[in-house]
C-alpha cells in the first residue's frame, strides 16, 4: 500500500488527501457566501484549481465530481459557471443533486478527485 498524505488539513478534515498517484479534494464551498450560485461556484473551481496545482495536479486530470446544490432550479447557472472553467478539458465523471447544507448561504459544494 502506498503512502498517504494529507494536506491542509485540521482537526475535522484534510482538504486534500493524496494516494497511489490520486488526489482527493475534500467538499468545498466559496467564501463569499453572500453571492449567488454562479459566483459561488467561481469561486469554488478557482479554489480547486490552487488545490489541485499545490499537489502537482490541474482540471485536465478531473476523474470525478460531486455538485450539491441547494437549490436545483440553480442546475444551468453552476452548468454555466462549470463549463466556462472546463474551457474544452474533458470533463470527468459527475454527479449533481440537491441538498440542504448546515450554513443556509451556502448554494453550492463541490467535490472533486484528480490524478496526478
């Protein structure tokens, strides 16, 4: 079994755990939680690209993503916002649903899983 590694990491979560050549972003959510779903979810993928490229990785090794929603009427605004940042990369695997989140702001959580 390869080595383990976490990064960015605190006592609930590492933000990003790598192994045997694969990263793993754990769910992440803008910072500015005052703006609306396409802004958030900007903000997100700027987020992953930072994450993704400390670890030696970027968007065109995307193997899955997770999208929460909270509200799914919001589904073309975080499409929009998604493949804009996809910019012709093969996107990877993805699933999109619905959920309600413990912060009532946030509109959107990404998950993503990179190779390396």
């Amino acid at each position: 079994m390869g080595n383990i590694e976490r990064f960015d990491k605190n006592e609930r979560l590492s933000r990003i755990v790598v192994h045997n050549g694969t990263a793993y972003l754990s769910g992440l959510t803008a910072d500015d939680k005052k703006t609306g779903t396409s802004d958030q979810t900007k903000e997100i993928l700027e987020k992953a690209d930072r994450l993704l490229a400390s670890v030696g990785s970027d968007r065109s090794k995307l193997l899955v993503a997770h999208i929460w929603l909270r509200d799914v009427e919001d589904f073309d605004a975080m499409n929009k916002a998604w493949v804009t940042w996809l910019d012709g990369v093969e996107p990877p695997a993805r699933a999109t649903v619905g959920a309600s989140f413990a912060l009532p702001e946030i509109r959107v959580e990404i998950q993503l899983t990179a190779a390396i």
